[in-house]
C-alpha cells in the first residue's frame, strides 16, 4: 500500500478476498509512512464490498442427482468446506432424502451428528472410525462436497479409489483433479450447490426409501465402535475420551491440534453440533491448540472451551496461559501426559524398530515421581488452577471442578505411557491396537 488514502478501500479488498471461494489470509502490508498518514474517512458512508458465492451448473446438478439415483451402495462425504459453508444443514437434508449414508473428513467432524442413523462415521488412515471406513470402502459412488482428498484422509490412493465413481463439489477449482480425478467435478459454492440438488430432487419428487444399504448404518456403527471402558491405571487414553463424552454436554466446544492426542480424539470423540469441534487438520502447529482455545471462548463466552493437548504439545505455546488469565478466559485444559513424542515413538517403533530420543520425562527435585515439567505448578504459577489424575475413576470429578472454576483450569491426566494408536497406510487396512 502506497498511499494513506487507500487504506479503506485495500481493507474492504482484503476482507472479501479472505471471505470469498475458499476462505484464507490475506496479507496487507502497510509502511511507516501510510500507517503516519492522515485521511478524511466517514465510517457511517462505509461499507464491506460484496461477496460473490460461485452457483453451481444446473445441468452439473442434474446429472449429480442422476448418478446417485442409479447407484446401488452411494456415500456422502461431509468435508470441511461444508462446515465452513454453513452447509451441513443442506447437506443432511439431502442424505435423508435420499436416504445414502454419510461418512466425514477429520475437517468435516461435527458436520452431522455422531449418531444420526446415517453417520457411518469418519474415514481416514489416522483419524477415522472402522464404521466410516468400512462403508465407505463398500461404496459404489461418492458424492464428496468440500473435501480435498489430501493423504491423511485417503491413505493409499488406489484402494481408496478402488471401482467407485466420485461427484466432486469444490469451491476451490485447484482442488478438483488434484489428488483424485473426479467423474463429475463441480466448481461452486459448497451451500449453493447443495441447495440446488434439494431443489432438483423436489422438482422430481424424489421421496425417501429406506434400503437394506442405508437401514444397516446404526449397526455398523456400533459394531465396530472401538473398546473404551479400560479400568486400568495408569489410565489408557482411550479411558480419557469415553470420561469427556459422558461427562461434557453436546453445547462444549472442544479445540485439538496434532499428535497422538489429535488421532484419539478424531477417533473417539463424540460430536453433535457443527463449528464445536475446532482442529488444524492436517496441518502440524504443535502449541496451535491453546490460543486457539482463547479465541473461541473469547468468540462465544457462552460456550464452555475443553482443550485437548499432548503433553509435548502445550509446552509449545504455553506462554498463553498467563494471557488467558491476564483477560479472564476460563477454559478446561486437559492435557494428555504420557512421557513421550507419542506419534513420533510409534512411527520408530514399527518403521525402524526403535526408541530413540522420544521421551520427555525425566528426574527432577520436585514433587512429580520423575514425570520432569509439573503442568499443575506451571498453571499455578501462571495464575490459573490446576490438578493431576492418576485414576480413571477421577476424572469426571475433575472435569466437574475445571468446568466451575472460572479461570484456566489445566488438568494432568497420568496416562499409560506406550499406547499405540490405530493406524494404517490404506483404509483397508488399519491396525487396530486392542
């Protein structure tokens, strides 16, 4: 920006580029002698530039709603584009209309509610359900909106391809071909698109059928549901999770980053509403978590913020603590403590036979059994409140007291130190770790 007079017009061009086809940063940058400048500006004659959503091609649309009426086993991919479009609503009303399944992208996780009759579940190599994928990989077409096929979703590609044709909405034309050549690919807003097929299927009067392939989902899903009530101590993660779903209500916004922590919590976490369940994908932004934590409660005070974090992973960005509590931002911090680079120790253990400088526990003069960094004295320190679980069976009374204590609240949970986490490198075939 080079001169002080356009900075109203570059700042409303900044923020429909952000807004507009698929959402992202924009960079302004502003010299010292503009940001010194002095212009004339009414704010009260002002106003944000448009935003132009894509519509999608009515014969596209037709030929869509064509190729899911002839498939015999047809799935719906809830990417995160849908959640990001305001679309889920759009886009369950079109799975019960014609009655087809639903699977989710770890992105598109709390797009449909974890038990709808037809969320199959989530597919992926990391972050999945063996509900989502095993649906999925009986498919026969798949309509996916906002989704962007990346590696961590589709494993190895051609199992993930398999004979099944794919209908690609996207708003973003780089995406489509990019990882997976469509039989359809549709470049349009992810709502608009989705609207348009509800208008395609009522002006056919498509009505719902029940089939053998949709009525089966509920009991896939519970079938394959991975064990969760471990009693043991040290407490197994996946103790953790089933503790968070009973206890925490369907309104708690969780906010997760990358590790191990991010894989079981995609996994196990149980998600009602969309927009309540914040991640960074595929992205690896160790500490990501905490701030982000911050933003959302600062966003909806209403809402109660649960973070879920690696023990590796909040030392990255607890710098933050003190500033949550410098501004009276309460969240729950639950911080999974296993000692350990947990998805780094697993990957050496099956890739290279080996444990070599992943563990982060180690002997200090303090009260702590050799666990090395006191999570609850650094919270206290910062300010905030904190306490150590050691017991499963404490856990939701721990919960209860981070929940009511108005401030940052940061619990330790002593877990099991080498849990492995189911993974695999194709959907079909995950290795699950009992």
């Amino acid at each position: 920006m080079k001169e002080p007079a356009m900075v109203p017009w570059v700042f409303r061009e900044a923020f429909k580029i952000m807004r507009e086809g698929r959402p992202g940063p924009v960079l302004i940058d502003l010299p010292l002698d503009v940001q010194r400048g002095e212009i004339e500006y009414d704010p009260e004659t002002d106003a944000p530039l448009p935003v132009f959503r894509m519509p999608p091609n009515k014969k596209q649309v037709a030929k869509a709603l064509d190729m899911l009426l002839a498939a015999e086993k047809p799935v719906m991919l809830l990417g995160g584009g849908v959640v990001v479009a305001d679309a889920c609503k759009e886009f369950v009303q079109i799975a019960e209309a014609l009655q087809i399944p639903v699977v989710a992208s770890y992105m598109g996780k709390s797009g449909i509610p974890w038990d709808h009759p037809l969320m199959a579940g989530q597919v992926g190599i990391q972050c999945n359900t063996r509900s989502g994928n095993q649906i999925f990989l009986e498919s026969d077409i798949v309509l996916a909106v906002g989704a962007r096929f990346n590696d961590r979703h589709t494993g190895d590609i051609n199992v993930y391809k398999g004979n099944r044709k794919f209908i690609h909405v996207d708003v973003d034309p780089g995406q489509l071909g990019k990882n997976l050549m469509p039989h359809l690919g549709i470049c349009a807003d992810a709502k608009l698109t989705l609207q348009a097929i509800l208008d395609e299927i009522k002006l056919r009067s498509v009505k719902p059928q029940i089939t053998d392939w949709s009525g089966k989902v509920p009991h896939v899903r519970q079938s394959l549901e991975r064990k969760t009530d471990y009693d043991e101590t040290p407490i197994k993660p996946q103790r953790v999770f089933k503790e968070i779903n009973e206890y925490f209500d369907p309104e708690t916004v969780f906010v997760t980053c990358i590790g191990l922590n991010q894989i079981w919590s995609g996994q196990l976490q149980k998600i009602s509403k969309p927009r309540h369940y914040l991640d960074c994908g595929g992205a690896g932004p160790l500490g990501w978590d905490l701030p982000a934590s911050i933003g959302a409660k600062v966003a909806r005070p209403d809402k109660q913020i649960v973070m879920v974090v690696g023990d590796f992973g909040f030392q990255f960005c607890m710098e933050e603590l003190p500033v949550a509590v410098m501004y009276k931002t309460p969240f729950v911090c639950v911080v999974l403590n296993n000692g350990y680079l947990g998805l780094i120790r697993q990957a050496e253990k099956y890739n290279f036979d080996m444990n070599y400088e992943v563990q982060i526990w180690y002997e200090t003069q303090a009260e702590n059994q050799g666990r090395g960094f006191d999570f609850v004295k650094f919270a206290e320190a910062c300010g905030a409140r904190g306490e150590r679980v050691t017991d499963p069976a404490e856990l939701k009374a721990a919960f209860k007291r981070g929940a009511e204590a108005g401030v940052p609240y940061v619990i330790d949970v002593i877990m099991e130190r080498e849990t492995d986490c189911s993974m695999g490198v194709a959907i079909n075939s995950v290795k699950e770790f009992v």
